[in-house]
C-alpha cells in the first residue's frame, strides 16, 4: 500500500508511463523483439540529452532558462577532441573545466548582477557558439578506442550506458533530496518568500546555473567520446531538447516543481518519439519539427489544466 | 534590551522615520501603533534587516546591530513574522519548517521521516492542528500565519518581531496568540508588535509607542493609555464617532440568493436591499470569502439561484458578474486587482474606460485627469501625485485606491472580502465613511470582516456562518459583538429561539 501511494504521489510516474508505453509501441513495431542491446544502445543514444537536460532542470527549477547548454556541450565535445592526443586526464579535465566556467559565468550574470536568464543566456550560447569554431573548425579530433569501447560498451551484466544513464536519475535524484534541492524548489516557488526564510537566493539560483554547465560539459564529453569525435555544431541540436526534455518530463516552466528521474524519462521520450520517425518512414530532418511541435503541445496541454483547476476550483 | 538610537529612514522623498529612539526591555511586550505610513513597519523592518537605515543605530545587548538580511538578523537571534507572508505555498509545513536546518545523512540527503516528525512535534508543541506534509498553499491563510509564527518562535529568537501578525488570525486564535506570548515573556524575550486592532494592543502590550509620519510622539505603559488618547496621538485629531451615522436601507431588494451550494457553501440562502449594508461574521474559513466569490463567478458553484435587480444571473466569468454591476474588493489585495508598478490614475480608470466619453475612440486624457484628481482628493490618498506607482503607496491608500477603482464603475452590488485587513485606524474611518456613502447611493454592500466591531459599526443586517451555512441571521438591534461571537462559536444569544 505504502508503495502504491508513493508512485501515486511520485511526480516522475506521469513520465515514466509515457515512455513505457512509448517503448512498448516501439517493441510492437519490432515485432517483439527488444534485445539488450538495443536498449543499450538507446542508452547511449539518450545519454548526453538527459545530463544536458538534467542541468536545465535544475535552472528551470528556480524559474530560470539556460539557452546556452548546447553550445556548452561543442565546447567540451571539441576540447576534448583537441587535447586528447595530450592524454585523457587533460583532455577530460579542460572539457569539465570549460563547463564550469561556463556554468559560472551564466550564473554570475543572472543570480548575482540579475540580468534577464533568456538574454545572459541567449548571449552565451553565441559566444560558445563561436568559442567551439575556434577550438575545432570542423567535426573530427581523435578521441581513443578504448574509451570509446568502455563507454559504450556491453560489459559485465548490465551494460555501461545503461549504468550511466541510471547513475544521472540518481545523481538528480541525490540533489534534490538534500537542502540545496529543497531550496531550488523553495527559490522556483517564492524567491522573495525564500530570501525573508533566510535561504541564500543569489548562492542558490548560481548553484544551479553552474550545475547546469557542469552537467552539460559531461554530456558533450559522453557525445564526443560516443561517436570517437568532437563537433563544434552538435550542442546546436541539443538547445531546444534540453527544454523539451525537462517540459516532457512534468516540470513547469515557472519553475519551482518536478522530478529529476522525470526529467530523464523525458529525455527517454523524446528519443523514442525520434526512432517512431524511423518507423514511419519520415527523414531525420522532420526530427526538429516534431521537437517544436512536441515542446508547444506539452507547454499548451500544461496551461489548459492550469486552465481547468482553475475554472473548477477545489 | 534592544535599543534604538536616532534612526533615520528617508525612502526618495519621503521621510520615512525620524530620529526615531526607544528601548524595547526583555520579558516586555512593545507595541507600535500609528497610522498607515507613519514608519513602524519601516522601524521593523530595519530591525530585521530587510531595510538598511541612512543613520542612528540599534543595539541588541549593549553589541551594534548591523544587519543587512533577514538571515544576519536570524544569526543575532531577531526573527520577524510580517503581514506578507515569508511561507513558500509550493512547499509542505515540514519542508517551511525546517528549510534552513532540517536533519541531513551523512551523504547530506534530508532525513524525510525525521524532519515530518520533527515537525510533528512542533506543530503539536504550539498546539497547531495542521499536518506536516500538507502543501502550505492549500492551508486558510489564518493557518499560514499560525505556522510563521511559530516557524519563528520554535528558532528560539532573542527578539520577536511581529508585523500585523494578528491580521489574518480569527478570534481564536488570537487567544491562540495571547498565551504564546506569554509564554515567551515569561522566557525573558523582547517582543515588538505591531497591529491595528486596539484590544489587542491592550491584550498584548506592556508598553505602547505611538508614531506619527515618521517620528515617534509618545511612549507610555499601556495601562496607562486610553484608547481616545492614542487615537489623538496618531491621527492628530480626536477619534470622534469612529463608523459614520447610517441611512436607511431602501425598500426595494436588489439581491436575492437561494439555496447557493458549492463544495464550500450549503444552501446559502438571504436577500439584500439596495442601500443595505450585510455583514457577514463568523469564525476565520466559514465559507464568507466563497460566498462572495461565488456571487462574483470566481468560486464554481452547484446549485442554487442568483436574482440580482428582478433578473435571474448565473455569470459564468468575473467579467460577466460585473457587466452585471457587481463589484468584489478581494482580500489579498496584492495578488488581485492593483497593477503595482502602475500609476494610481492608471489603475483607477483602467476598469472604467469603456465609459469614459471617447470621440473617435480616444479617451480625453484631461477628463479622465479630472476624475482622478478628484477621486484623490476626496479619499484623502496620501501620495506624490497621480503618477506615483501604487506599489509606492502605503497598504491602506492601495486600499483606497482599489475600492475608487470600483465605486467608479457605479456598481449596484459590491462585495468587500475584508478590505480593512492591516489598515490603521485613520484610514479605516475613511473607507467606512466611503462605504456608507456608497450605501446611502443605493449601492447593496456585502461586507466580511474578521473585525467584529467593524460589523457592528458598519452593518444592518448580519448573517454569521458556520462551515458554509447560516447560522444566525441579525437584524438592526440585534447586532451585537457579542451575539455575533455567540452564533460564531456555536452558543445561541439569549433568548434567541434554539
């Protein structure tokens, strides 16, 4: 009974049904057939969108937006794919290192001078934007096989993707489960209400913007290391998905509610909706169509249920 | 003791506070009084650093205090509990509780259990009947408030500060209030208090200091202070007859409501004269605010009949409700019905452009000017001018300016959902004097108030409700506080029929 209520009250259920379901239309179309190796593979595939849309969770949490994680992502996808002829303790240390920077510069600008998050960050994203093109011109690097093979591989039991995968849901989980996660949902629910209770609102709301850097640095590195080079465009395509993500994954845009495993069954979605495109037979280029549509129908269908609360008050 | 020396406060053009000098003693109760804007808030609020003051200084156990955030001032022991709210409703009563120290594992998770019980006990401790893991947006505001205080009060603070924290409290729980604190006084604290309720400045209060636009203008024991005097200190003039005489109502009934059902409301059923003034009583979260939002089409209702001026209505949208020609002044003023950052001429006239005589479409600005200066002068709203941003304005002049925003629109019915909340005694007397002119208009007025002497005052008739039904219907003569407060805590009045 206890377990019941508490996947009845779980803010990640929602989600986590929809993608189960989703999953299991695509194991239909497969004709039954779902190895783990397919699963490992949509692992692998959702990886880098659920730590970049991790990282935006946190931002959104505090009623903020971060348009500049994709081009985040490029930065780290091309420092490491630069440095790591120099070795890979380098080449992972710059593509981190270059994220929390990023991540703390976003989070100076808006939490401590309070400049407008869409503007800070809509300003960063072209200056990463740029920042990758000079690191790596074009798509390439070396990133080592054995890395690659590690990362992405079958080994033991469960395969390492999948485990890493699991191990972001926990790690979102783990922060907001601690006084800082309490705050960020204090912040995103009445941040002058969280400052007069004594929270540090300005430390807080940086927290999370440079989490939201770090957290994207590591899924640019994933997406590097995944397909063995660095792209100074790939975070492009992660901009819109990251927001996506967090939307599908229950969490309002004013901040304040939702669940990080929601977040990644979110990213999950999205990614099945993208192989339901392959069985339909339409192009990948429909991919970023479909991610808008999806991003206005979740926003649209979350303001007509505030729509009807409100009309039909308790 | 806590010692205030020569602070000084000037906010723009305004000076705020003037040299301002008291000590408030351990195991005392100080009240402030004055009217809206004459500082006390500003004072409380330097004290809790929210605002930093320009001179002077305070000093907290012979030590300076300096604090420039509410969390320094936590960290010397002065917490404060404000009219405006510092719960975070999104949030359950354990998580607002326990924010800021709520018991950790040792890899730094909340302990979940721990800190609900740990609430648990002190909701029990302070004898609040709420649960720790109810979301404190859905709490009635009066609960809200019970629990910040007590979220202040359990951080064991060397000085307690409370800022009309009385005002969204029912009888109740005021007395809920009065033994709590005792209890602290009896502990040896320094308690400061700020309310415009007079009894319960004499409730609470050792000692009263009165202010005047800024300046403090006399400290007494409270015993030793009539009500009529302080009155005098803080307006500068006498208190007169606080509610102003009354017409009689008309004959004609404007208003009648049957059998109204709602999944607060059962069966609610009166009707309301033009002119008339109906109060409506009874203990905090009786279904009083519901019942005027119902009549407003901002609470949904199941059942039941609306016939306003011989038509029968059921508005499905505010708007509708006042093409109708009701008004409704809601309680939390801040959330609904002002545009802070706008001007006052802006928010009076923006409910009324489509009657303003407009060739061609464009509004004469120079009318519309007329009006509001008018409006201004007439309600006494102490501002700069026209073009001040409301949110510039004290709580009782917003007030003013929110009710002049509907009386413009010459509503037939207007619903006031207890517009006299944390409004000082001065401006009380002023908005009763616009209520009844209104009344004496042919206006039908349906007032709550949790001041149950502003019922009296102002009411013909009023009906006190329990748990979303009539329990007792006053008329004239009968209107008594303490028929009222019998009718609300369950015992019939004397010879009343059971």
């Amino acid at each position: 009974m206890r377990l019941v209520e508490a996947i009845r009250r779980s803010e990640a259920t929602g989600p986590t049904a929809m993608f189960l379901v989703l999953l299991a239309v695509v194991i239909a179309l497969k004709g039954g057939r779902y190895s783990l190796f397919d699963a490992q593979n949509l692992a692998a595939n959702v990886l880098p969108l659920a730590l970049v849309g991790l990282g935006q969770y946190f931002v959104i949490l505090v009623r903020g937006i971060d348009l500049s994680l994709g081009p985040v992502m490029s930065v780290s996808s091309c420092l490491a794919a630069v440095l790591f002829p120099y070795g890979a303790v380098p080449a992972i240390a710059a593509a981190i290192a270059g994220g929390v920077a990023a991540g703390i510069g976003n989070g100076l600008l808006v939490a401590w001078l309070d400049l407008s998050p869409v503007i800070v960050t809509l300003a960063t994203m072209s200056v990463w934007q740029g920042v990758s093109l000079v690191v790596l011109a074009t798509p390439g690097g070396t990133i080592p096989a054995g890395l690659q093979m590690a990362l992405t591989a079958a080994t033991v039991v469960v395969p390492v993707p999948i485990l890493l995968l699991i191990a972001t849901a926990l790690f979102g989980a783990w922060v907001m489960s601690t006084r800082l996660g309490l705050h960020l949902r204090a912040i995103g629910g009445d941040a002058g209400a969280a400052e007069a209770s004594g929270v540090r609102v300005r430390r807080q709301r940086f927290a999370a913007y440079a989490l939201a850097g770090t957290l994207a640095a590591l899924g640019g590195l994933y997406s590097a290391i995944a397909t063995s080079a660095g792209s100074p465009i790939i975070g492009d395509s992660y901009i819109l998905p990251s927001i996506a993500a967090v939307v599908l994954g229950g969490v309002p845009l004013i901040g304040g509610r939702g669940s990080p495993v929601g977040v990644v069954m979110g990213a999950l979605t999205l990614n099945i909706i993208g192989s339901l495109l392959y069985f339909a037979n339409l192009s990948d280029f429909y991919q970023s169509l479909i991610n808008g549509v999806i991003l206005i129908a979740v926003v649209a269908a979350a303001a007509l249920r505030s729509w009807v609360w409100r009309a039909v008050p308790a | 003791m806590l010692r205030v020396q020569d602070l000084d406060k000037w906010f723009g053009a305004t000076h705020a506070v003037r040299d301002v000098s008291f000590d408030a003693l351990p195991a005392s109760v100080l009240g402030l009084v004055g009217e809206n804007g004459a500082g006390k808030s500003t004072v409380i609020k330097m004290l809790a650093g929210v605002v930093t003051p320009d001179s002077g200084q305070m000093l907290l156990d012979g030590a300076a205090l300096r604090v420039a955030s509410p969390r320094e001032a936590l960290a010397r022991g002065v917490d404060s509990v404000f009219q405006e709210l510092a719960l975070i409703d999104n949030l359950t009563v354990a998580e607002n509780l326990l924010l800021l120290d709520a018991p950790q594992r040792p890899w730094r998770s909340i302990r979940r259990r721990a800190a609900r019980q740990a609430a648990t006990e002190i909701l029990s401790r302070y004898e609040l009947e709420i649960r720790s893991d109810d979301r404190v947006g859905d709490l009635p505001l009066g609960r809200r408030q019970m629990l910040e205080i007590v979220r202040a009060v359990h951080r064991d603070p060397r000085v307690l500060l409370l800022d009309e924290a009385t005002s969204a409290l029912g009888e109740g729980e005021v007395r809920w209030l009065v033994r709590l604190v005792q209890r602290l006084r009896a502990q040896g604290k320094i308690v400061l208090f700020i309310s415009h309720r007079w009894e319960e400045i004499t409730t609470f209060c050792d000692r009263v200091a009165v202010m005047r636009n800024g300046a403090l203008v006399h400290i007494a024991e409270a015993a030793a202070l009539p009500q009529e005097q302080a009155v005098e200190l803080m307006t500068g003039h006498g208190l007169g007859d606080a509610y102003p005489s009354r017409a009689a109502p008309r004959r004609e009934t404007l208003l009648s409501v049957e059998g109204l059902r709602s999944a607060v409301l059962r069966g609610v059923s009166f009707s309301l004269a033009a002119g008339e003034v109906l109060g409506l009583g009874g203990l905090v979260g009786q279904g009083q605010s519901e019942l005027m939002r119902a009549l407003f089409a901002a609470h949904r209702l199941d059942g039941g009949r609306i016939v306003l001026r011989g038509q029968a209505m059921r508005p499905h949208r505010p708007d509708q409700a006042i093409a109708a020609g009701i008004a409704y002044v809601p309680q939390e003023r801040k959330a609904e019905g002002l545009f802070l950052d706008k001007s006052i001429g802006f928010n009076m006239t923006y409910a009324l452009l489509d009657r303003l005589p407009a060739p061609a479409g464009l509004i004469r600005r120079g009318h519309e000017r007329g009006i509001v200066a008018d409006a201004i002068a007439r309600l006494r709203i102490r501002t700069a001018g026209p073009g001040a941003p409301v949110r510039s304005l004290s709580g009782g002049n917003q007030q003013k300016v929110l009710l002049q925003k509907w009386l413009l629109t010459r509503p037939a019915l207007l619903l006031l959902d207890d517009v006299t909340r944390g409004v000082d005694i001065g401006t009380k007397q002023e908005i009763y004097a616009i209520i009844r002119e209104a009344a004496a208009a042919g206006t039908g007025i349906i007032l709550y108030s949790t001041d149950t002497t502003e019922l009296v005052g102002l009411a013909d008739t009023v009906l006190v409700l329990v748990e979303g039904s009539i329990r007792r219907q006053l008329h004239g003569a009968e209107v008594t506080a303490a028929a009222i407060v019998d009718a609300a805590i369950g015992r019939e009045a004397e010879g009343a029929p059971g």
